[in-house]
C-alpha cells in the first residue's frame, strides 16, 4: 500500500472523512437527547437507562 501513493492518500482522505462524519453524527444525537430532556421535558432520556420500566 505504501507504494502506490495515490491509493494510499483516498484510503486516507476517506478515512478522516468517515471518522468526522462519525463525530458529527453523535454530536448530533447527544443535541437530541438533550434537547428531549431540557426543552421538550418528556422523559425519553431517563427511560433509555436500564433497569427502569416501561410506561405503556
């Protein structure tokens, strides 16, 4: 792989590439989260955590 440089500079750019949209990805789902828990106020976060039942 090293050898063929532009092979090896795709692989890399697709690999940043991925990892940041990752990140952005659980940035966005904690944004959600939060906001289910501050503004909205409707207990979605707290009924994730385990050993807590199901309201139907």
């Amino acid at each position: 792989m090293a050898r063929d440089k532009p092979l090896t500079g795709l692989f890399h750019r697709i690999h940043e590439l991925t990892a940041l949209a990752l990140l952005a990805l659980i940035a966005v789902h904690v944004a959600a989260a939060l906001y289910h828990r501050f503004v909205l106020k409707d207990r979605v976060l707290q009924s994730t955590w385990p050993g807590r039942a199901r309201r139907a």
